[in-house]
C-alpha cells in the first residue's frame, strides 16, 4: 500500500518527464522573448548600431538565418 502510490508517481515521470522539460523549455523561452519585445518597445529603437549588433548576436546564437539577417540589416541601414 505504501509502494504503490511512489510506483505510480515513477511510472508517470518516466512516461511523461521529457514531454514536462520539453513544456517547460518552449514556456521559458516564450517567456524570454515577450520579456525581450517588451523591453525592445519600451526601450524605444535604438541607435542604427544597437540594431546591428543585436541582429548580428542573433544570427551568432543562430535565431535567424544569413539571409534573414541580411534582410533585416538592409531595413535598419534604409531606415
């Protein structure tokens, strides 16, 4: 009677535990890009080289692709 209850508890993490720290990776990474967006807008946009250097760190951390960044790097210097 005692053992059944932890066997159960063992059982369902093992079942379920990757599908729990995959939840709880996408959470904390929509997380920090809403923090992001909201400091980004509060902020104000910045200096045309603020710009670039955060574009270049997310095409460094691979979050946007060369072409991607290209685009993006075109808009700022358009702007």
């Amino acid at each position: 009677m005692i053992l059944l209850p932890f066997l159960g508890v063992f059982v369902y993490l093992i079942a379920r535990g990757r599908g729990m720290g995959e939840r709880e990776l996408k959470q904390a990474q929509r997380n920090e890009e809403q923090f992001r967006s909201y400091v980004h807008q509060s902020a104000g946009s910045g200096s045309q080289a603020e710009e670039l250097s955060r574009l270049a760190e997310l095409k460094n951390r691979g979050e946007i692709t060369e072409a991607e960044f290209q685009q993006a790097k075109n808009k700022v210097l358009m702007a």
